[in-house]
C-alpha cells in the first residue's frame, strides 16, 4: 500500500517538476501529507526517490527545490585567440622532467632526489616548531627574514678568502625558490629584447625563465671544465652583452664542475667587459668526490650576482633560496622581486633555517654524499655493460644526472617512447640547448627511486638502442 501511494506521488510530482521551473520551491512536507492523503513516510519515501533521480534537492532548514539541470555543452574558447594574439616569442614548453610517473616504472626523468635522500625527519621537525612560532603569523621583510639572511651570507663568507670582502646580510635576497629568482634577475639586469650569454647545454628552467622574460639567449659552448675563456670573450664583443648564465658546479644537466682557475678566467672575462656572471649554485649540497667552488667567494665588486637554493636539498616543498648580489644591482632585483611577490612566506623560511642549522644537517649532508656516490656509481657501471654505445664524457663529481651522448643517428623521441613503452622513463637531452643540438643526447638521474632497479632500467635502454638503429 504504501509503495502504491510513493509510486503515486512520485508520478505526480514528476509532472509538476517537468513544468516547474528551476529552483522552483516543492509544498511542504505537511502540504503534500495533507493532499496526497498519505502519511509522512511515504512522502519521505516519495521525495528520496525524486531526490536520487536528481529532480530535487534538500536544503535543509529552508526546503525543497527543483534541482537545474545542467545540460553538457562543448566549451568555445575560440575568441581568446584575438584577445591573446600572437606570442611575443615562442615559448619552450614546460620540461618532461616535471611529469609524474606511475610507481610501477623505473624513473630516470626528474630532477629532484628521492625521497628517502631528503632529511625528513629534520623537515618535519621543523615545520611543527615553525606553526608554533611567530613566522606562522606575521609578515616577514620583503628581503627576508634577516635571520636567514645572515645564514646564507655566512656560509658563502665563511669560504671567502683572505684580501676579499665577504658578502653582508644586507646583500641577501630570500627568494621563494631559485626559478622565480632567475626570471626577476634577468629582468632587473638584462631586460627584454638584450642579449644574455648563457652556457650549452645548460638548465631548461633558466631557458624557460630567458625566454618568457624575453630576453635574447646567445648560446656559449661549455664542455667538461666549462666554457673556454676566449670563446666567451669573443661572445661578449660580439653581442654586447652585459650578463652570463652558468652553474661553475656540478651543472645541469652535464654535471660539470668548473677548476678553480677556470673560474678566475672567467671572472676576468666579466670583469674586464663590465659584465655581470649569475652563478647558479643549485647543486651546492650535492658533491659526491669533490666540493663546490662559488665563484662568487672571489669577487666583492659586484660582478657575480650568486643564487644558492635549498629546495632540491632541504624538501621540494620548502621553496626556499637567495640571491646574494651588491650595489645597485641588487636593490634593483628587490624591486622586481616586489613586483612579482611582496615577500616570502615566513613559515617557510622559518622552517628552511630550522633544517641548516641543526646538529643532524651537516650529518645529513656527509650521509648523502655517500649515497649519491653509490647511485652514481651503480649506474655508471649498469650503462657501461648494458649500453656501452653511450659516451658518458666525464664522470660527475656532483649533482644528480648522468649526461650520455648517444650515437650519432639515433632518433631520441622514438628512444624516448620505446623505452616508456617498456617501463623505463629518460629525459631527451633536447631541452637543455638554447639553440640547436649540439648532438643526441639523454640524462639520466641516479637520485631518482629505487636504485636496485638502475640495472634492469639500463638494460631496457640498451636493448631500445639497439631497435632504434634498425
């Protein structure tokens, strides 16, 4: 009987919704009792079936409502093309190495260590102390925490040599990672439509940040013990510049790591032409059988603007980095900092400063450096029996990657999809040249996960080698 009358009510109601309009409000459960005769469960019976075929909704403490029915149309973006119009210039998209993989492939791609080579313990740590604190809740300068300043001015004064005048807190930017650093300082001391010099192959997101700020890139060939002097003198007559990128240790993606008298060369170069070197020191926590060697520790006259980051180091999710930079240069980078974010989280940077200056940071970092050398050493002899076609030019003495040239001939994005296609997942060497090629090249992270699988990962590439040369 009672599901007669809700069948009923159902029916009849439907009709009444089919004409009623949306957002139209439904009697009262009180008025349809009444006039459908029938008791209040089976209304509550009648408005639940209505309600699961999506006729109705309940808002309660206010009523029923007939639910508007959204119909499924294709989205026409079609008038933005006008309203954009065509790019100032052609932007590289973003890099394969950001894409997330399934766990079950092995990951030879990205350019952030595993999980297990972070100090996580010192990380949680820190953000539980940091939501305690201050930082949590009130806005730090727009330079940064002057705390944290002084931590990145005393590491690189504490490396200065005697006769050269160590950099000052003052001179400290805190910045919310080193890629956003980089499109501000290209900005602030290059400007768009100018050339900047910068290293090939080099680091994508530097090309990226170049060519979004629309400066003009000038590529510079840099082999295993960097950039030839000459060459790079050559470079500045010709074009003017006034600006050089380049990562004196353990660059990405080659891993080079610069002499001591290579960097004075260097520094002689940009001196001499009144230039500016923007040392990127991304991977100074990353030596493995050497120690990274600022550049910056040999000039306090303004002409290195030096950027150190700990992201990659500390956790990814702690974006936090500096740029150390003197005179007018400096003030003129804060004021594009500004523009683009008035400051820096200070739970971040509370957090960050927690993790360096505790006892376990620097037993973290010996303990890391061991690790990476086993990787790093365990894929090196893996490519050598399994791809023994691919040149790997020098062994790195840091950072993260391995940088392989393969065969002359090989076509990369057919390497590339055949090696994902059997669960191994590289990174084509395109995206690190400015310009063209210099070759096929591929890099490899040795701090990706599980390295008990970089055997079988290479075997993988050597067998996709093989089938890529019939």
């Amino acid at each position: 009987m009672n599901n007669d009358s809700s069948s009923r009510i159902v029916l009849e109601l439907r009709k009444w919704i089919s004409g009623a309009a949306p957002g139209a409000r439904l009697p009262s459960t009180r008025s349809l009792v009444a006039g459908y005769s029938a008791s209040p469960v089976t209304v509550q019976k009648a408005l639940q079936a209505l309600t699961a075929q999506g006729l109705i909704e309940s808002r309660p403490g206010v009523g029923t409502f007939v639910r508007a029915v959204r119909t499924a149309r294709p989205a026409d973006y079609g008038w933005q093309t006008a309203a954009l119009g065509t790019p100032p210039s052609a932007l590289p998209t973003a890099s394969g190495t950001m894409r997330d993989v399934p766990n079950s492939v092995i990951a030879f791609h990205s350019g952030y260590p595993d999980r297990e080579l972070l100090p996580e313990r010192l990380v949680r740590a820190a953000l539980a102390r940091a939501a305690r604190a201050d930082a949590a809740l009130f806005r730090p300068p727009a330079a940064g925490m002057p705390e944290l300043q002084q931590w990145f001015a005393h590491e690189l004064g504490t490396a200065t040599p005697a006769g050269i005048t160590p950099p000052a807190p003052g001179d400290v930017i805190v910045l919310p990672g080193s890629q956003s650093g980089l499109s501000s300082i290209f900005r602030a001391l290059v400007g768009a439509g100018q050339p900047l010099l910068m290293e090939s192959p080099t680091y994508w997101g530097a090309i990226l940040a170049a060519a979004q700020t629309g400066v003009r890139v000038v590529p510079v060939p840099s082999g295993p013990d960097g950039p030839d002097a000459a060459e790079l003198a050559r470079a500045f007559e010709e074009t003017g510049a006034r600006a050089f990128y380049a990562q004196p240790n353990y660059a990405n993606p080659t891993g080079a790591q610069w002499s001591r008298g290579r960097g004075d060369e260097v520094l002689e170069v940009v001196s001499a032409h009144g230039a500016f070197l923007i040392e990127d020191d991304w991977a100074h926590d990353f030596g493995v059988t050497s120690d990274p060697m600022p550049v910056a520790v040999r000039d306090d006259s303004g002409h290195v603007i030096y950027i150190r980051s700990l992201t990659k180091s500390v956790s990814p999710s702690i974006r936090i980095a500096a740029v150390i930079a003197r005179g007018p240069a400096r003030e003129r980078i804060l004021t594009h900092r500004a523009a683009e974010s008035m400051y820096v989280s200070g739970l971040l940077q509370a957090a960050a400063l927690d993790v360096v200056t505790q006892p376990g940071w620097q037993t973290h970092l010996r303990n890391l450096r061991q690790q990476l050398q086993s990787r790093r050493d365990l894929l090196v002899a893996a490519i050598r029996e399994h791809v023994p076609q691919a040149h790997l030019e020098a062994l790195p003495k840091g950072g993260l990657n391995l940088w392989l040239r393969m065969p002359d001939g090989t076509d990369l994005p057919r390497l590339a999809r055949d090696c994902e296609d059997h669960g191994v997942v590289i990174a084509a060497g395109t995206e690190w040249f400015p310009a063209e090629p210099a070759g096929p090249f591929i890099r490899l992270n040795y701090s990706g996960p599980n390295p008990g699988a970089y055997p079988e990962g290479a075997r993988i590439i050597g067998e996709a080698l093989a089938r890529n040369s019939v």
